[in-house]
C-alpha cells in the first residue's frame, strides 16, 4: 500500500466511497445502486488490479452489475418500475417534509440526480 502514488490512493478512496455509498443504496433506493457500482468498477480499474478482479468477483458486482453490463444497460420497463418506485417514495418523504424548505431542496434535488441518471447515465439496452 505504501508504494502506490497519490493518484492511485485517490482513485481507491473513490472506488471505496462509491462501493459504500452504492451498497447503501440497495437498502435505501434514494441512492442509486448501478451507476454507484459502475464508479466503483471505474475507479478500483484506475487504481489497482486486484482491487478490480477483486470486486468483479464480488457477490454485489455479480447481483447488480452483471445483468447490466452483459445486456447493454437495464431493460426500459424495470427502468420505469425504478422510477416509479423512487418517485413514489420521493413523494412520500415530500409530504412529510412539506413544512421544511430545506427539506424540499434536498428531495429535489436527489429527484432531479436520479432522473439524470436514469436517463443519461444508466442505459436500456438495444433490441435487435
């Protein structure tokens, strides 16, 4: 660990942060799960081999990346189900808050992340 470069430490701490913060998101659908992981995928590459095969291998990258990454992105209706689902909760946390400005802000504006991860960052995949 101590041979590695500043840019490589960075690029763990990145992988780790969102291996967590995504792993969360499995319990808590205000955080999104696959392009969380797919960060993780990304940085654990740019940082260290093993540390890439090793969460390759893993039982979350196999459940929640896989299907993913062998069909091209996640079928538009379990697409829209997500949607439905997180906007669903979304709206429910909304009411809830309703008296709270900052409260509201924050609902936004993970609403509006999720929506653009849905719709620019998470892919469905091609019919042929």
């Amino acid at each position: 660990f101590f041979d590695l470069g500043l840019r490589q430490i960075i690029w763990i701490c990145v992988g780790l942060g969102a291996f967590s913060f995504g792993t969360l998101g499995i319990f808590l659908p205000i955080l999104p799960t696959v392009p969380l992981y797919l960060l993780a995928s990304f940085a654990f590459l740019n940082s260290s081999e093993t540390l890439y095969t090793r969460f390759r291998n893993s039982k979350y990258y196999k459940k929640y990346l896989k299907p993913y990454t062998d069909m091209g992105g996640i079928p538009l209706k379990q697409k829209m189900c997500l949607i439905a689902f997180v906007t669903l909760q979304l709206l429910i946390a909304a009411i809830l808050l309703r008296n709270s400005l900052v409260g509201l802000i924050i609902i936004g504006a993970v609403y509006a992340g999720f929506l653009f991860s849905m719709v620019f960052v998470v892919k469905s995949p091609s019919k042929k």
